[in-house]
C-alpha cells in the first residue's frame, strides 16, 4: 500500500508543479508521477527534507524541486520542437 500512496503523491505534486508553471507534461499522469517522484528527489537534495511530509515525501521541497523539473523539461521540448 505504502508504494501506491507514494506513486498517487508523487502523481498529485507532479500535476500541481506543472499547473504552477502553466506546462503540462509529456506523457499524461505518467509524466507527472515521474516529475513529483524527481522533484522530490531534487527537493530532497537541494532543501533537506522540512515541512510537512506525506508518504514518505517531504511536500515542500518536492513541490519546489518538481517545478524545477518541469520548467527543465519543458525548455528541453521546448528546444527540440523548433529544430523540427
């Protein structure tokens, strides 16, 4: 149960980083899941793991750390689209 919970908040902070910036992901709620488990991961490493936390994931540092990594991937595809 403990993974499902984990996978659903990584999924809700990867969708709520994406609304912040105003990008979406690529790949649906595939791609937001893989964004909040990232961004918590970059979070985690750049802030420490304060505030509240939810399954295991520290929410402020991982929602700063997700809208990171969105806006990252988001300049990448970005990129890629005008090459094209």
């Amino acid at each position: 149960m403990g993974i499902i919970l984990y996978l659903i908040v990584g999924g809700l902070i990867g969708w709520l980083a994406g609304a912040i910036i105003g990008r979406d992901m690529p790949l649906g709620i595939i791609g937001n899941i893989i964004a909040g488990i990232v961004g918590a991961w970059i979070g985690g490493e750049l802030l420490g793991s304060w505030g509240p936390s939810l399954a295991g994931i520290a929410i402020v540092p991982a929602l700063i750390g997700a809208i990171i990594f969105v806006f990252i991937i988001s300049a990448i595809m970005r990129g890629s689209r005008k090459k094209r």
